[in-house]
C-alpha cells in the first residue's frame, strides 16, 4: 500500500543546497547562502527539548504572506510553546504526574 509523509522535519531531510535553490525560485524570505540556511534549517545539536527544537525550521513564504496562509490570516493566535509546556507535558515530569514519590498502602 503506498504511504505518504505527513510529518518530516527539514534538518536530515533536505540538502541546505536544495532549500537554497528552493528559497531561490518560490521568492522565499530566507537566506541565501549555504551558512545563513544552515543556520535557520539545522537545529543545534544536541538538542535538549522540543522548545528548543522549534525555533527553528520555522519558515513562512512571502507568497504564503501575501495571500493570507499564515496563522494570524486565519485566525489563529499563535502562542509561544515555551507557555504551555510546563502544563502540556505535566505528566512526563520525572516523578510523572505527581510531586513527589507516591506511597504505597
């Protein structure tokens, strides 16, 4: 059965080069040397938490801009994940859901 990708991140998937020539051609807003792409596409490793992670790889088109694809265009109220996570990831704490050690009776 043939599959497709619904979830693919640009670091390790996708020459820098590519992306360049990419950016180049659709008159995306990015850079246009090898360095500055790198730097916008390739999260730093390592790469201590998802917060981190999502800074970059984060690219919106100037056509996407123009014709209104983006967040706010859609009426979505972007929220930065640095203020959610401490409640979104609650139970992955190290001691999960609770304070502290639970007591067995």
């Amino acid at each position: 059965m043939p599959k497709a990708e619904l979830h693919l991140h640009l670091d390790g998937s996708l020459r820098v080069e590519t992306a360049i020539e990419l950016a180049r051609t659709r008159g995306v807003d990015a850079p246009l040397d090898v360095e500055g792409m790198r730097a916008e596409l390739v999260a730093p490793m390592p790469c201590h938490d998802q917060v981190e992670l999502l800074r970059y790889n984060n690219v919106v088109s100037d056509a996407a801009k123009r014709e209104g694809r983006t967040l706010e265009a859609l009426g979505v109220d972007p929220v930065t994940m640095a203020a959610i996570v401490p409640s979104y990831l609650w139970r992955f704490r190290k001691t999960g859901q609770f304070q502290g050690p639970v007591s067995v009776i």
